[in-house]
C-alpha cells in the first residue's frame, strides 16, 4: 500500500483523528499531536481532553501533553470547575487543569446545593469545600456545615466543631452545644455545665460543674458537690474547686475555707497560707498571723508567702521599721514589708540599737550585722562583748582583742586576759602573765604588778 493511500485512509472526526485500526490522536491544525495510542478521545473542555485507553481514561492537554495518567475509570467535570475522578472504586478531585487536589480515597462523594460536598471513607463522614478542599475529615457520623465557617460534627450522638482549616475546635463529646448571644458558647455533658468563646478557640470553663456564674470583671464562679472555685476571664483555673467558700482580696488574693479551716491562696491559685488555722488576720498590710486554737499554736507569713516561726514587734529606727524574725530556728530581721533585711540564717541575733546593728552568731562564729544584711566585722570571733567606749572585747581562740564600733580590730588579738573597757576608756588584760591597763587605742596606761606564781 502506498503512502498516499495509508494518508487517505485516515477517518477525521474534528480534531481526533483514526488510524486504520481504530486507534485515535488528537490533532492540531490538522496534525496529530499525540500517537495514535487511544480507544477513545472526548473534548473535555479548558484545553483538555479525555482520552482511553485499555478501559481506563486519563486526561491529554490539545497541545498533547500528559496531564494525567490513563488510570481511572470515571473523568467527569463538576460543576465548579473540578473535575471528578474514580480509580479502584476510590473517588478523588483534580484541579481544572488536571492536577491533584484531592487524590482518589473516599468511597462517596456527594455534591451539595450549598457548594459543599459530602464524602464518605468506610461509613464515615467528612466534607469538601467549593473548592474541593477537605475541610473535615470523613471520621464522623454526621456532619452539618455552619454559616460562620465551622462544621458541627457527631459521633456516637455527641457534638463537636470543626474549623474552617479542618482543625477540631471542640471535640464531639458534648450532648448540647448553643451559641448565646452574650459571646460565648455553652457546653453540656450530662448534667455539667460549662463555656467557651464564641469561636471556639477557648475553653473558658470546662464542662465539669453544676454551676457557673460569671462575675462582672469577667471571672466565673464554679461549683460542683457544694465545692466553688474560679476561672479568670481568660480560661485560666485561679482557684481549685475543692474549697467551701472563697473570697477575692483588692490585691487579688483569695481567703479560702475548707472544713471550717481558713487559708489564703494568691491570685494565681497556689496556697500559700494553707487552710489549717482557725484565724486568721493581718496584723500589718504584708504580714499575717495565723491561729490554730487547740494547740494554740501561732505562725506568721508575709504576703510573699513565706513562713515564721515567730515575728516580734516592730520597732522604729532611724534606718527604718523592723522586727526579729525567726524561720526554721534561725533569726533574721524583716521589713514591713515583709522582706528579709536580715537574712534568716543566724543561731543568735541580738540589736545594738546605739550602732544600728546586730551582734549575730552563725555556726559558733560572731559577727556584726548591719541592717541590710552586710557583715560589718572585718573577721569572725569566737565571742563579740558588748561596747563600751565606742570598744567591744572579741575573743579567738584563747587570745582577746578589742574592736571599734565600725568592726574593725583596733586592738591586736593578743592577750590571754582582757575585761571589757570602763566609761572611762580604760581596760586591764593581761599578756605574758603581766597585767597592764591600755587606753582605747591599746596603749598602756600603768604596768600592773607582776602576778604571783602559783
């Protein structure tokens, strides 16, 4: 057969031309563009065609590229520009131009009137947007798309919210869900009651209580079991529902109650006085006394929360008002504040009120302790005696000196004997078993007479 009459007999149908086999091409201006390779070749619209090929179809653009591989066995357009696809019994959604959106996988797919579309996935629901986009995933029994962009979900009959972007709001385990118009949400498990913000995004109060009553600066009062606690407006817990009652402070702390017994949490909910006394009571702005009456027991803590064993009077100095404190058996010295100037770390803690400073013992060494908490000495002794003369005796080892009122030694460390100085400024010690009388400075004043030998 010659050329010519192989050309000639060609069927042309449009722009699909066959071969004497009956193998199709898609031509352009006239010109085959693709093999001769298709049982069938349909116009599809948007420049594509659909093309079989052994019982499947695919997709060739009228420039004969590929677009899709001949693998499904439906290639159908939908009514929003995609285009529907089935492989294997597996319904999928392709692009207008043939690519993937949504590869074959769901077992239904049904198109709604309100551009949604319904698919299914082994008797699960999920749905599509108008695009073709999966919104919710098909692992529902029912799903219900809202106005406001969510979907509401069951299974097992409990409700629950997905979001636009497919992202679970609120998980289907609630038996009634309702929007109020004050902007929040009410949730309902049974008989417990709880809320969340008109978009879902919070959790304001759990559905675990009996009982919710929001307060006029936004906190919601629970209660369950004749329990109350708190949550701020945020959906943060501020106070466990365990106590009987439960009052704010001004500075936000709360007074609590739990079987008769009284404590004080802070504004964040932890308790920092516990609920174990039977009064309680400020006895300045920042320190608390709290009683317990059958032991008779009192115990002081700040408004920082720490706790004392004990807390004297305050007195006023020229530095400032302040009290001995003592926490887990050591001494220090707070402010009225409530803040340790001294830290709590001293055996001993004597005022030297004419200096404005504390003799303090600490592991059998003493020092002088100023009241912001520096050590005055320039070294530690054994014994510090008090000061006369502007002069205190210190003792280390076995020896005896003498320091001034600012802590330094200004006596040397010298003398086997030593008393403490008169009003006068005068002294007698004793050093290599001679017994003189110095001045301040450690000068002698008059040799004493040697001492006898024993």
């Amino acid at each position: 057969m010659s050329l010519l009459s192989v050309c000639t007999a060609y069927a042309q149908e449009g722009e699909v031309s066959v071969n004497p086999e009956g193998k199709k091409a898609i031509l352009k201006q006239g010109q085959p563009v693709t093999e001769y390779l298709f049982d069938e070749v349909t116009k599809f619209g948007n420049g594509l065609y659909v093309v079989v090929r052994d019982g499947k179809r695919g997709l060739v653009s009228e420039e004969g590229k590929q677009v899709t591989m001949t693998i499904y066995d439906r290639v159908e357009p939908l009514k929003n520009g995609k285009i529907l696809v089935v492989m294997a019994g597996k319904t999928g959604i392709l692009n207008a131009d043939g690519t993937t959106l949504t590869p074959p996988k769901y077992d239904v797919l049904v198109m709604g009137t309100n551009g949604f579309s319904q698919v299914q996935v082994q008797g699960k629901l999920g749905l599509l947007n108008a695009y073709g986009q999966e919104i919710v995933h098909p692992e529902y029994d029912e799903v219900r798309p809202l106005k406001n962009g969510m979907t509401e979900v069951k299974r097992n009959k409990k409700i629950g919210y997905v979001g636009s972007s497919a992202q679970e709001l609120l998980p289907p385990i609630y038996d009634d869900v309702r929007f109020l118009t004050n902007g929040r949400v009410e949730l309902r498990r049974g008989s417990f009651l709880g809320y969340a913000t008109s978009d879902l995004s919070t959790i304001l109060v759990p559905a675990e209580f009996e009982k919710v009553t929001f307060l006029a600066d936004g906190k919601a009062m629970v209660q369950k079991g004749g329990k109350t606690g708190y949550y701020s407006k945020t959906g943060i817990q501020l106070v466990p529902p365990i106590y009987d009652q439960a009052r704010f402070f001004p500075d936000g702390k709360v007074y609590v109650t739990l079987n008769r017994k009284n404590g004080i949490l802070t504004s964040e909910g932890k308790e920092f006085v516990p609920a174990r006394y039977d009064n309680i009571r400020f006895e300045r702005t920042h320190i608390i006394r709290a009683e317990i009456n059958a032991s008779r027991t009192v115990e002081y803590y700040t408004s920082q929360g720490t706790q004392y064993q004990s807390i004297e009077k305050f007195r006023n100095t020229t530095a400032g008002t302040f009290a001995l404190a003592q926490r887990q058996g050591k001494f220090g010295l707070l402010d009225t504040m409530g803040v340790e100037r001294i830290v709590c770390e001293y055996d001993t803690l004597t005022s030297i009120d004419s200096l404005g400073c504390f003799r303090a013992v600490k592991q059998a060494k003493a020092f002088l302790v100023n009241l912001d908490g520096t050590i005055r000495t320039t070294d530690s002794f054994d014994e510090i005696d008090v000061f006369v003369a502007q002069r205190a005796r210190v003792k280390q080892g076995t020896l005896y000196g003498y320091i001034d009122i600012m802590g330094n030694i200004v006596i040397p460390i010298r003398y086997t004997l030593a008393e403490r100085f008169t009003e006068q400024g005068q002294a007698i010690v004793k050093e290599a078993e001679q017994s003189i009388t110095i001045d301040i400075m450690g000068n002698p004043i008059q040799v004493a007479i040697p001492s006898e030998k024993q």
